[in-house]
C-alpha cells in the first residue's frame, strides 16, 4: 500500500507491515498474509461540518472526522483530538495503532479515532462549550456505548469531554458510557487520568526486571521524559516514587532540564500552569523552581541531546519526537530503556537506531504496547459504568498492573516465537513482539466472523 497523501498512517502501516514480515509469522502461518489488506482499510470514515458560535456572535466552520477503524473485538474505542493540525492522515495512523494497542490490553474493545482541526488554546469557557455541543451534534448518532466509545486526546480534557457528554445526554436523552475520562461523580474511573503515565512505567518496570535478570530496577536511574501534560507528569511521579531521577520535561516551546532531578512540587505546578494553557517558559520563574530546586530552560530544543547521562528515556509528547540522530545521542548517552508514552514518538529513523542495538542492551518499547495503559483504564471505566458501579484507586491500579505486566509478557514471547535470529545474542524485538502479538489477536477475530475467509 502507497499513500504519498497520506504519510503519518503510511509509516504507521510500514511499521505493522515490515514487523510482520520480518518474522516467522507469514511462513508458518501463511493465511495471516490475507488479512492486511483487509484490516488496513478502516471499517467507515466519517466527515462532518462544524459550524459554532464565537464570543463575537461570528460563525466559524471547523472540520470533524470519527474514523472506526475495526470492531473485530469489541466497540470502536479512540480518543479525540482538537488541535490544527488534525487531519485524515493523522486520524487514520491514530485509528489503525488504537486497533492493536487495545488488542494488547486483554479488553473487548475495537480501534478507532477522530477530532476535529478546531484550536482550543485562547478559547473562552463559553466558545469551547459552544463548539462541543456543535461538535457532538453532528457525532451523536454514530457513536453508543456498544457501537463507538471515544475519550480525550490532546485538546480534549475533562472540560470538553464534560460539554461532550453533556450534549449527548441531552440530544439522545440516554445516560450511558458513551464517552471515557469522565469525571468522578458521573461514571469517571479512578486512576484514568495517570493510567498511561503510571502504565508506561509498569511495562519499563518489567523491561528492567527481564534484562536484568531481577538485578535492577528504576531505583537509582536517571529517567528522560518529554511531554509535561498527563502523560509525562504521571509518569514522571510513579518514576520518583520508585526512586528514580526524573532529568528532563518539555513541551512544544522548549525543555526543562535539572541534573538533581525535578520534584513533585515542581510537576504539581507545571500541572496547574498546563490547565491555564501556560507554556514551561512561563511558569519557571515560581518559588518551586529557584534556589536548589532551579532548572536550566532550553528555548526550541527538545530534551534528548541534552540531559547528559541518562538510563531510560520515555517520550511522552507526540509523534515522531526522537530524531535518529537524538536516538544516536541517547544511546551515546548510556541510555538502555526507550519506551514510547506517546503515539509513534520515535522516528523511523530512531526506532533503526534502537533496534541495531540491542544487542548492546539497548531496549525499545513501542507506543502500542507501552502506553496502553490510558485505554486499558477506559476499558476498566466502560466494564464500572456496564456495572453501574466504582472500584477504589487501589482496585482500578492493581488491575492496571497487571494489564500492563501481562501486555509486556505477551510482548516478549510473542518476539521470542516469531524471532528470525533463532540463537542471536541480544534482548527480543519488543517493536516486532508488540505488532505480531496484536496483529495475531485482531487477526484471529477477523477470520472467525467472516471478515477475513
């Protein structure tokens, strides 16, 4: 498949695609060939209008897309994203990895994506509202909570999954799950906001334990992270609170390095700051980072070149945020974990540099299988609202844990089968192990209900 037009799902298939091929999968089991071209062409797109209100009494017209990739196992399940840059290439790359990442988690749930190219940043209360209830309007009557459950993304909080969920209940006059990372009071789940974070780092906690021999763990290690929204900062606190030094946040304008380590006060007000939209930049003249606590600013730069001596490093912005030649420093630098807290953060280019060295104990973790944890928790807030019931904090993370323990296990037997270096020194592809172990379980699903035949 070749589609110039189309470079982010491109890559997103490449990946799948090369995975599958450089493995014993299709010579074993020939029949699995059948199934790419099918799975690789979403199941129905839909575009729609949107056209709202501004503060000025103005119309404004945005473009809304819901891509449902493949509900071989369950309902279309995918965020959505409110950013400019939305568009149907990067909806479909987001869709088709959704389909195998909730594949890993163990949960009946499909792939799926949408969004729309509408900027919430300087937007009033009142815009968003109005642009939710506008958006939802014309994604009412495709979505339900056995047919398409989306969640947040970037750009889509709890603010607007508030307002979403608020239209729904009016437009269908039905109370039902049919959005995730609701608040508490009304069908939230406990942990759903530091379910990736915290999920990211049960899988590195794993990834450690396995190349260690049981040797070694985060306590001690000097840990990279980008990103400072719910992903990095969760992340970032479960890495200190099993001891290790978290060296580096960032976000879009530039990174914060501290060679001491950052703090949790200081992560608690860079999260305060991101709720008002603030950049790093803005915020890092508060008490919480001057005098021992201070950290160097980096205009424009992201993290990976510069924090020095680093073990583990776990992007945590966006897509394709690590260069090649930022994996060729990282490696330089020491580092041996890469685990991807964002959606396809590596570059092609990058995830080569990984892989060629593993057999110097470099690991790298793919998004699908690394941070499935967010989505896991979204299906553990479908199965409580199904219910009608909340479990506790300690319930929801112990059930994380072992999502995310599971999925590493999957990950690395399903590397070992279906590895072409029978007797290689080295550590197994977790990028081939992730996309072969996923592919397998959709894969299956297709062929029993005729999908596939």
């Amino acid at each position: 498949m070749v589609l110039p037009h189309e470079p982010e799902f491109q890559q997103a298939y490449n990946e799948l695609v090369h995975a599958l091929e450089d493995s014993t999968l299709f010579t074993e089991q020939p029949k699995y060939k059948k199934v790419i071209p099918v799975v690789s062409v979403p199941e129905r797109i839909i575009q729609f209008r949107v056209s709202w209100e501004n503060d000025k009494g103005e119309i404004e017209v945005n473009n809304g897309f819901r891509v449902q990739f493949n509900s071989a196992l369950g309902p279309f399940k995918g965020g959505l994203r409110f950013h400019p840059s939305v568009n149907l290439s990067i909806l479909k790359f987001l869709g088709f990895e959704q389909i195998f990442k909730n594949a890993l988690t163990g949960l009946s749930m499909g792939g799926g994506k949408g969004g729309c190219d509408f900027n919430p940043k300087g937007r009033s209360d009142s815009e968003i509202r109005r642009f939710c209830v506008a958006f939802m309007r014309q994604l009412a009557r495709y979505i339900g909570a056995d047919t398409d459950v989306p969640a947040g993304d970037i750009g889509v909080g709890g603010r607007e999954i508030g307002y979403l969920f608020g239209a729904y209940k009016q437009m269908q006059n039905n109370w039902s799950g049919i959005l995730t990372g609701k608040g508490l009071t009304w069908g939230g789940s406990l942990i759903r906001p530091e379910a990736t974070g915290y999920g990211v780092v049960y899988y590195v906690e794993k990834m450690i334990e396995k190349a260690t021999n049981g040797k070694e763990s985060f306590k001690g290690k000097r840990v990279a992270i980008s990103g400072s929204g719910n992903v990095a900062q969760y992340a970032a606190l479960k890495v200190i609170e099993l001891g290790g030094t978290v060296v580096s946040l960032s976000d879009s304008k530039g990174s914060i390095i501290s060679q001491t380590g950052i703090t949790p006060e200081q992560i608690a007000e860079i999260a305060d700051a991101k709720v008002k939209h603030q950049s790093l930049e803005q915020i890092i003249s508060a008490s919480a980072f001057s005098g021992a606590n201070s950290v160097e600013y980096l205009a424009g730069v992201r993290p990976w070149a510069k924090v020095g001596q680093v073990d583990i490093a776990l992007p945590s912005a966006t897509q394709n945020e690590v260069s090649g030649d930022e994996a060729k420093a990282l490696v330089e630098a020491g580092c041996k974990f890469i685990a991807e807290g964002s959606n396809m953060g590596s570059t092609k280019e990058a995830i080569d540099v990984f892989e060629a060295n593993r057999s110097n104990d470099v690991w790298y973790a793919p998004g699908k299988a690394a941070n499935c944890g967010g989505v896991a928790v979204s299906g553990l807030e479908m199965a409580q609202n199904s219910q009608r019931v909340q479990w506790t904090s300690e319930e929801v993370d112990a059930k994380l844990k072992n999502i995310m323990y599971t999925c590493f296990e999957n990950c690395y037997a399903t590397a070992v089968k279906y590895s072409t270096e029978k007797n290689a020194e080295g550590l197994p592809s977790l990028l081939k192990g992730a996309n072969i172990a996923g592919f397998i379980k959709v894969a299956d699903a297709m062929f029993d209900q005729g999908d596939v035949f």
